[in-house]
C-alpha cells in the first residue's frame, strides 16, 4: 500500500495542524535515537508547518523498557515489539546500527507501505541495493543521509544536486575518531593507544575502537558516497581497507617535518586503468596531506568531504561528523522530506546504478609514496635505491637524508651511528609498481629497514 493508496497526500488548503497525522516510528532509542525523539518533541509546531501536516510519535523499539532513559523519550512510547510497530507507521526510522534485525525490519516496513529513513552506514554499504529495489517496488521513500558525515549535508548534494553533472572523484575525513586520535599523535607526540584511550574517555571512541582505527566505519561510508557519486553499486567489500593501527608517533612526527599531516582518508575515483577499462576505485588508508591542503586544517572530530566534479569544480563540505545530534539533524531532515511526500505526493529520488561501472582493484590506483629506510651510511646506497625505483618505472621527486653522527652519537633526527635514514618521496605511480618496488627495496642487502610506507595525498 502506498501513501496514495492511504490517502493521506492530496492538493488542499487545509490548515496544516488539522491534516491527518504523519505516523513516525523509531526504531533504537541510544544516543542517536534519542535526540530523535528530542527533536521530534521540542519542534513540533515547527515540523508541522515545515511538513504541511503534524507529525505522530507513535512509538519507539527498545530491547528493554525497564532500562532508564533520558526523561525526554515518553515511556508510554517504549516497545519490544518492533515487528509489530513499524506495521502500524508511515515512516519508519532506524537508528539500531548492524545488520539484523534492522535489515529485516526495514524490509518489513517498506511491504506495509512505510518510507524508511537509515542511518545505519553497515547496513547501507552491505546491502543498500536490496533496500532500494524493495522501496522501488513498493513506491515508497529510502532516505539515508544521517548514514555518512553526521550533520553534514553530503548525500543529498551527491545524488541530487549533482546529478547534472559528472563526479571525478571524492575525498575526505570521514572518520571523526580517527581524526581526533591523528590529531593528538600530533599535538601532543602521544602514541595510538594513549591517544586512543583518551578519545574513549571523551566519548570520541567506542570502548571497542575496532570499527574506527582499523578504517570499517569509513569503508562503509566510501561505499555509500561512491555508489551515489558513480551510479554504480559499490559494496563494502569493493573498498581497499587500511586502517591507522601502523601510524607511529614516529610516522606523525616526521610528517609534520617533510611539511605534511597524516589523515585517514576515504577516496573514490573514476579513472581509466592501465589495459584501458573506465571505473571506479574506492580505497580508505592513512595518507600524507601537505600542510597546505585545506583537509590538513580539519581538527578533532569534524569530517570534511572534498567532491571534484568536471562542471562544478572542486566542492568542500565540513561540520561534526558524528555524536547524536548532529545525526539526529539528519535524520529529522529525511523525515521532513518523506513526510511531504506524504502530504503532498511524490517521491523522492531512487537508486541510480545506471553507469554499473567495474570496480577497479587496489592497484590500479595511482598514486605517491613517501618511504622512510634506514640504509648503510656509505657511498652508492642511495643510487642502489634508486636504481630499484627506475626498474619499476617509479620516479623520486624528492629524497632528505640525515645520516649518524661519528664517535657512536646519534645523528640530529636520532639515527644512529652508520646508519643513514632516508625519506623519499616518489611521482605519482600505479599502486601496483610502487608496492612491487617497495618489496625489492625491502631486501636490499644495504637496507636495514623499511620504516614506513606512506601514500601522499592532496598535492
């Protein structure tokens, strides 16, 4: 049944307070849903008249009712039975997170004619295209833009504003935990466990991290922004995943003396790979930011999205990333958006994978490295490293060396006695070549060791 079929949308000049009711069911009442439910109270004369009718909490799902809440969430409201209260809604929200019983909630919602607003990431990047192709068939709404970036609009301006245009390429902080750990590595020479630590006690991190140093959380939100940038389904598993577990204070602080920041990074791209097939990569990892980069200024737990496109050039987007509400914001934003449609008929827009473009592997990409070694300190080392880059097609734009000093002191940046440690930076090149250079330097019998191998993004 769909919302005509209800007969609630319809061309009217009655007053908005006396129009039927839009019935809004929650699903989860944690941090996010219950600035939800905040917002949904406190500005309800205001989402009336935004809406062009009132908006009915009529209920939340919880596992537990006995468990005590923010007195701003009705107990009246609280159920268990969530499988019965999304059949009794025309909109549905989800905000449990993971993948059942949400998805199967959502899926039960869409057949009863309910539009259904996500901000499960998870969800969305595992199965996005089985929501979408029920909502189709069931002619109702799938909004989602709470999903990535918080309260930054950013899905919304990707799949609809524009849509005239063609997307080359996204990249940005998606990830405000990560951000913040990065930062205080920085700031404060901190290790990644005593940064860590300190964003839990913040409130920045969850007690288990997993899904945030190891780069799953912006994984989930590349693929969602690929998919909608491309018109292509990208799924979790197409996304290249490197998480911040191997960034050292060591690694922060060398980069902060070649002139650079390290960010994780979520990037999708069209390109052309090398036997000329045009697609999508879509990769998360660590990288270098020059300083002057406008991402390398994003600080704590803000996310920043740059999307490039070939008529609308470069677009940045910026705010809170992540915390309930500023994604709260979000999701109320895509309850006003399917409540009017209810009201007044339409839809909004569905899921666009016209282009099924291929997903590019890993190394298609193309990119810099900058490689820290610590070599022998004598004659012709550094041509030998050089010649392996040649070999592989790779070029070096710039290299710093500072070698040991004598009489067994270490050199200025700590390195030892006949040793030199050697930091260079390569052109851009197929991932591919520069990992195969990488494992032949590794072996080098002048190589004492691989430090840290570091893409460089932004320049």
């Amino acid at each position: 049944m769909t919302a005509r079929d209800k007969g609630i949308g319809s061309a009217t000049t009655t007053p908005a307070a006396d129009r039927p009711a839009v019935r809004v069911a929650v699903l989860g009442c944690g941090v996010v849903g219950t600035e939800v439910v905040r917002l949904l109270t406190t500005q309800s004369a205001d989402l009336t008249a935004r809406v062009g009718a009132p908006l009915e909490l009529v209920g939340v799902a919880v596992r537990s009712v006995e468990t005590e809440r923010d007195p701003v969430v009705d107990r009246a409201l609280l159920t268990t039975d969530a499988a019965g209260l999304v059949a009794t809604a025309d909109i549905v929200v989800e905000v449990l997170g993971g993948i059942e019983p949400a998805r199967s909630l959502l899926l039960r919602a869409i057949e009863h004619g309910a539009a259904v607003v996500s901000a499960n990431k998870a969800l969305l990047a595992q199965d996005g295209p089985t929501l979408y192709q029920a909502a189709d068939a069931a002619d109702v709404d799938l909004y989602l833009e709470g999903a990535v970036g918080g309260a930054i609009p950013l899905v919304r301006p990707v799949r609809e504003s524009l849509v005239g245009d063609r997307v080359r390429r996204v990249l940005g902080i998606v990830n405000g935990t990560t951000n913040y750990v990065l930062g205080r590595m920085a700031a404060a020479g901190l290790e990644l466990d005593t940064a860590v630590a300190e964003a839990q006690a913040l409130g920045y991190a969850e007690a288990d991290p997993t899904a945030d140093i190891e780069g799953y959380d912006a994984a989930a939100k590349a693929a969602i922004l690929a998919s909608h940038a491309f018109h292509t389904r990208v799924a979790l598993d197409d996304v290249d995943r490197e998480g911040i577990t191997g960034v050292t204070a060591d690694d922060v602080a060398w980069a902060a003396r070649t002139g650079h920041v390290i960010k994780l990074l979520a990037i999708a791209e069209r390109r052309v790979d090398g036997d000329g097939i045009d697609g999508v990569q879509v990769r998360v990892h660590p990288a270098l930011l020059p300083l002057t980069h406008p991402l390398a200024s994003v600080g704590g737990p803000f996310n920043a999205v740059f999307v490039e496109a070939e008529a609308a050039g470069e677009l940045m987007f910026y705010g809170r990333g992540a915390g309930g509400a500023p994604t709260a914001s979000a999701v109320v934003g895509d309850i006003v958006s399917a409540a009017r449609h209810r009201v007044h008929g339409g839809r909004g827009p569905a899921e666009s994978w016209y282009a099924a473009l291929p997903v590019l592997p890993a190394d298609a990409a193309r990119t810099r490295y900058q490689v820290r070694l610590d070599v022998d300190d004598r004659p012709g080392v550094l041509a030998q490293v050089s010649a392996v880059l040649a070999d592989h097609g790779v070029s070096i734009e710039a290299v710093r060396q500072s070698v040991g000093a004598s009489g067994g002191a270490s050199g200025p940046d700590g390195t030892e006695p006949g040793v030199a440690h050697l930091v260079m930076t390569t052109h851009e090149a197929p991932e591919a070549a520069l990992a195969a250079t990488v494992a032949v330097i590794d072996v080098l019998d002048s190589v004492r060791e691989v430090v840290s191998v570091l893409r460089v993004e932004g320049a």
